[in-house]
C-alpha cells in the first residue's frame, strides 16, 4: 500500500510539472489556426507559477523521503517478508536433514536385511521386512516434507525480492519526478527573476508589434529522418530603422502521449545571404545574423529542420519571436511569440532495393530550401498573425489534452528563457 501511494504521488508530481508551466500560457481554442502567438506572461503571472513550482518540488521531495524509507525496509534483513523468508529457508533445510537421514535408514534397513545369515528364522526376516517397510514409509513421507519446504520456501524469497523490487521501481519514479520538479521550479525562478529584473531595471525598451516574423514552409506533418527547408521572414514594418535585429527560434516535440519530451531529436539551423554557411540554434535560440533594418525593410532567413529518424510519432511546434537594440541603447521588440504546430510522423523502413531520399513530411517530395531574396510560399506554409494577450491556442488536432499541455509547456519555456525579449540587452548592449 506505501508503494502505491508513493506511486500516486509520483505521477501527481508529473502531471503538475507541465501543467505550472501551462499555467503562464493562454487557454486553448477549439480553431486551428496556421500560427498562432503567444502572450508574454505578466510579472504577476510568472509569481504564481514559480509558487505552484514550489509545492510541486515540495510535494516531490516528500514522495522521494517515504519512497526512501520504504526501500530501505524492504532491504532491511528484519523486514517481515525476509524475516519469513529465512525461517523458511530453515525449515527447508530441517526438512532436508530428515530426508537425508530417512533415506539413511532405508539403506541401512535393507543392508540388514540382506546380512541376515540362512540360518535365521522366519521371525527375524519378517521383522527385518518390517523394518525396511517402515523406513521406506518414513523416507517417503521425509521426502514429501522437503518438496513442500523447498515450495514455501521459494515461494517466500520471491515474495521478498518482489517487494525489493517494487519500492525500488518505486523509489526509481519518484526520483525522477523530483528531477522533473526541480527543472521546473529553476525554469519557473529563473523567468520570474530574469521578469523582474528587466521590469525593474530595464525601462526604456518598448513593445515594438512592427518588429514582425513570419515563417514559411512548416507543412501538417514531417516525418523523422528528413530534413525540411523553411523560410523566416523578419520586417520592420514602422517608419523608424532598427539597430541589431536578432531573432529567436525554439523547437519543441513530445510523442504522441505528450509525456515525453522529444526536444534533443530537433535540429534547427539557419542561413543568410550575409553568412551563406549553416548554422546551428543553440540552447540560447538566437539568430544573430540580421543586422540592422531600415523602416519598412525586411529579410528573409534560411532555415532548416531536421528530425533524427529515431523520433517516435508526436507533435511538435516551433516558436519565432524578434527584437532589437540601437546603439543608443534604446530597444524593443514583438510581445508577440508565433507559434507553428506539427506533427511528427515515424520515420518509414525503407523498402528493399529502395533508398532513403530524404523526404519531407507527408507529400513524398525532397526537401529543398525555398527561402531567398523573395517571399517564399509553400504548400503549408503558415501565416502569423499575433494576438493581443488573453488569445488562445488552437487544439493541435490530438484527441487528448496531452499533447497540447506538453506545446504549451514547451511554449512556456520558451518564454521564460528565449523569449522575454524586452531590454534582454540593455546592459549588454547588442551581444546576447
């Protein structure tokens, strides 16, 4: 029964996990849009996500203490499983001694009976006979003892080592979940930190809606094991030029449950006329290869997904946001995040006597980069068209909530480490 309240805790810890990072996001609508923008959470908001962080730590951290304790009793040589388990050991082996020597006695019995001289009376060999009857009855009985004991004792180490088992299986879950809770509860302190700094410190940034991105080239589904050629456009669409523009991009995928994360299968690099070599987005999501931009200029940015073939079947979604930073230190940028959704197909087996060609995801077509000195358009390509904060976020076309938590939480990491751009520079003037 502990073991199983350890495990109910446990996977309380994992559905709150995702669901504090969901809870500094928009709700869900029930459209589908092609791109849909994410609000930046509020000061306020981000507060109330760091406490629910908390309790799920604390919550994670009792469940590891009693989980603990519970392996350590089902280790432990004087639990009552063990302690039952050694005392059918010994009765095994007290029954084993009688066998042994039972069987003993029948051997000497009939060796009695065998030594018996020609000369003995038909008395002496009836009593001979007897004896070695009843040291056969006696062996068989010894021998029916031991089988039992022998079950009884199997059956009661068992009963011990499954028990050990379990809490460690156990103990194994809650550990993670407090692994899971920790990650969290940084993420969570580290955007509401990172908010208050910015909020406190940073004043003189604006949100700058002008500063828009708009991806091309994300289709309903890519199958793993290809690579998929998109297309980021960054304008300014106000009558003022932009110093440094950079630009965010963050990928994130579950599989099909939304339990599991699939971030380190997603590839993304981009491309520019300026650095025509590939680059890979790091764990800071930045595209820094823009520059300035001149009032009603824009640019267009080469990128490129790739799913490793070893990808299960989910969804995923990418996430593009913008912002700027004048050598006066001024600064600002979309509050806006577009957010791209997908699916993630399974990665096909070849045929035989076929080769992989590389496709991309559910035309059958190689994939190729469409971006360049124009506006590209693709079939599935998607439109961005920010919303004002409280918006929604479009089912992902799962039949379960889950999927959709995990975008969401993945959109809240998102804002919390990549996407806070306002004044994100201000003290380190245009590098990041």
């Amino acid at each position: 029964m502990k073991i199983r309240r350890i495990l109910a805790t446990a996977v309380a810890v994992a559905v709150t996990t995702p669901a504090v990072l969901l809870s500094v996001t928009p709700a869900f609508a029930d459209a589908k849009p092609a791109a849909r923008t994410q609000a930046k959470p509020t000061v306020e908001e981000l507060e109330k996500a760091a406490a629910e962080a908390q309790k799920a730590y604390d919550k994670a951290l009792a469940a590891q203490t009693a989980a603990y304790e519970v392996l350590k009793d089902a280790l432990s040589d004087t639990a009552p499983l063990a302690v039952a388990a050694d005392a059918a050991k010994k009765a095994a082996d007290e029954a084993g001694t009688a066998k042994t020597a039972a069987d003993q006695a029948v051997t000497d019995a009939k060796a009695a009976l065998d030594a018996l001289p020609e000369t003995a009376t038909e008395e002496e060999r009836t009593a001979a006979k007897t004896a070695l009857t009843g040291a056969e009855a006696t062996a068989a009985t010894a021998a029916a003892a031991k089988t039992a004991a022998d079950t009884k004792s199997t059956e009661a180490y068992t009963a011990r080592d499954d028990a050990r088992v379990a809490a460690s299986h156990a103990y194994s879950l809650v550990q993670n979940a407090l692994a899971d809770a920790l990650a969290a509860k940084t993420a969570a302190d580290d955007a509401l930190a990172k908010a208050r700094e910015e909020e406190n410190e940073n004043q003189d940034c604006v949100a700058e809606p002008g500063l828009t991105t708009v991806l091309t080239g994300i289709p309903d589904s890519i199958t793993a094991g290809t690579t998929t050629a998109l297309s980021l456009r960054v304008s300014n669409r106000t009558d003022k030029a932009m110093g440094d523009v950079i630009a965010h991009a963050f990928t994130h995928a579950t599989d099909t449950s939304g339990l599991k994360e699939t971030d380190k299968l997603l590839h993304l690099q981009w491309s520019t006329a300026s650095s025509p070599k590939w680059h890979s987005i790091g764990g800071d999501h930045l595209i820094n290869g823009i520059g300035p931009l001149k009032a009603g200029a824009h640019t267009d940015i080469k990128l490129r997904l790739t799913i490793d073939a070893s990808a299960p079947a989910g969804n995923g979604a990418a996430f593009i946001s913008a912002d700027y930073t004048n050598e006066n230190g001024s600064c600002g940028g979309n509050p806006d995040i577009a957010m791209y959704d997908f699916g993630v197909l399974k990665a096909a087996k070849p045929k035989p006597g076929k080769t992989d060609s590389g496709t991309t995801g559910t035309t059958g077509t190689t994939g190729t980069d469409t971006s360049g000195g124009s506006n590209p358009s693709a079939q599935g390509t998607a439109s961005s068209n920010p919303v004002t904060t409280g918006g929604s976020l479009a089912s992902t076309g799962s039949s379960s909530t889950t999927p959709q938590l995990a975008l969401a939480s993945g959109a809240a990491v998102a804002l919390g480490a990549a996407a806070m751009f306002t004044v994100r520079r201000r003290r380190t003037g245009t590098q990041v």
